[in-house]
C-alpha cells in the first residue's frame, strides 16, 4: 500500500525536508466535545500544520465542512506553507478517521503527491517518537488548483446513481443510523437513509487505526455486492467517513469513485429527499 500510505520509520527519516509538508488533520464530531487544534497546539508531530476542516471550507453554505472554491483553498493551503508540488503526508489522532478526508480534499484539489500516515499519531505516539508544541508557521507557497469534478458527487448525481443497476451509493455511517433506530447527530435531519443505497460502517474497512489489506477489503466490498468496476458513490453524515471509504475503495482496486460532499447533512433536510428506514 505504498501509493497510500507512508510508515513512521519513512516520516522520521523525512522530517525535515523541504519538500515535504506535514498536515495534522485531527478533526472530531461535535458531540464528542474534543478539541482537535488545541490538542494540536498541547503536542503534534515535529513540523506539522494544523488543517481545520471546518475553516478551510465553503463558508457560504450552513452545511459543514463543504469543499470550498479551488481558488479559496488555493489561498488557504497556500498560506499553510504546502504547494501542490511537495509530497502531503497527513495524519490524525485517530488513527484513520479524518485523514482520508483531507487527503481527498488535497487531491481534489490538484496536489498530486498526497499520503497518509499509517497508524497516524497514535502509531507515532505509541513507538515514542517526538512531538512539538504551538504552532508551526511555514513560509508560504504557492498552490495552483486544478479541481477534479469527477470526485465530487452532488445531490442530484447520486439521487440518479442510486437508481441504476450498474452503480452503487454506500453508506459509510453506522447501521443504527442507516437503518433508522438511532437519531442522526446533527438536530432536524430524517433518520435512515437513501433508497437504493448499502451500508458499509466505515470502522468494517480499519483495525487499530489502519487500513485492512487489498484482499480483505476486496472480500468486505464483495460481501456487500459492491462490484470494484462499476461507478461508486460514497455518502456518511457529513464526508469525513465517505472518505475514508473512498480511500478502501480506492485501495482495494475500485478507479471509478466519488464522494457526495454534502451527504447526510444536505440529504436528511431537504424535503425532495426520498428516504426510508
């Protein structure tokens, strides 16, 4: 999986290089009442950025986090310090939770050479290795956008996709959630889920924080009927966790795969919105 991931052993090696920027992209759900910058800022891998991904979004729209306009976020990683030309290496205290979205976010972008750290700061922490505190100021650089549409999937692509024999729409939230006996975190969404769509839990495709090897993954995404090489759609709560599947999908061979960026948080409140539990 080295065309994903990068080891702890290759990012202490690397600390210091120039063309290599650092990305801490720790991000928690509301409701856990953590907060990711200050834990940052208490102590972080030795050179890393903190990315917000609730600032470094659209700030036009009440949905969260949605990508913001290439030239905005061009502007916001640029003054971060990271161009499109450095090798991205991001990670987050999770292990693998909000990574995945940020790396997809820089992809999606235009940054061509993005990884994740395996194991992130957990892995990182657990082997004992440095950590710094406050916070990192890198000269600015220049990232030039070049948005892929192709990633991104709008309400009205995936209420088309779900309905076709020859796509799938998967559902990264938990099954409590999908199938309509828990409520959605976010206040005034409709509980269940999209008709047409499957559920696959985003924690089925990680253990410890890492990623499930190819033949595992492609044995899950078989299990649930997903074919590897028809258009996928991945959907969760907000397009963390779609992300996160997106990356799974992506690693267990699947080349044709987008996430619907405003998922849960736009589905679950527009009243065109067929749902059922």
């Amino acid at each position: 999986m080295t065309d994903w991931f990068v080891s702890t052993d290759w990012l202490a090696a690397n600390l210091n290089k120039p063309n290599v920027a650092i990305v801490d992209a720790t991000w928690y759900m509301p409701n856990v009442r953590r907060d990711a910058q200050a834990e940052y800022l208490a102590g972080h891998i030795p050179g890393a950025v903190f990315f917000d991904i609730d600032a470094i979004a659209d700030r036009t729209t009440s949905l969260p986090h949605m990508l913001p306009k290439p030239e905005d976020f061009a502007k916001m990683v640029g003054a971060l310090g990271i161009s499109d030309a450095m090798t991205i290496i991001v990670y987050d205290e999770a292990g693998l939770y909000s990574g995945p979205r940020v790396r997809w976010t820089f992809l999606t972008m235009g940054a061509t050479d993005v990884r994740i750290l395996a194991g992130g700061g957990p892995k990182w922490r657990s082997e004992g290795r440095p950590l710094e505190t406050g916070a990192v100021h890198r000269h600015p650089a220049h990232f030039t956008p070049r948005f892929n549409p192709a990633a991104v999937a709008d309400f009205s692509l995936v209420d088309q996709m779900r309905k076709r024999a020859d796509a799938a729409v998967v559902d990264a939230r938990p099954a409590s959630r999908f199938n309509g006996e828990a409520a959605e975190p976010r206040p005034g969404l409709k509980s269940g889920h999209m008709p047409g769509s499957r559920n696959i839990p985003f924690d089925l495709v990680s253990t410890a924080g890492q990623l499930r090897s190819p033949d595992e993954l492609r044995e899950l995404f078989a299990g649930h009927g997903i074919d590897l090489e028809n258009p996928i759609i991945t959907t969760c709560g907000s397009g963390i966790t779609a992300s996160t599947l997106a990356l799974a999908l992506e690693v267990a061979g699947a080349r044709n795969v987008a996430v619907y960026d405003g998922a849960w948080a736009e589905w679950g409140a527009r009243p065109d919105a067929e749902v059922e539990s």
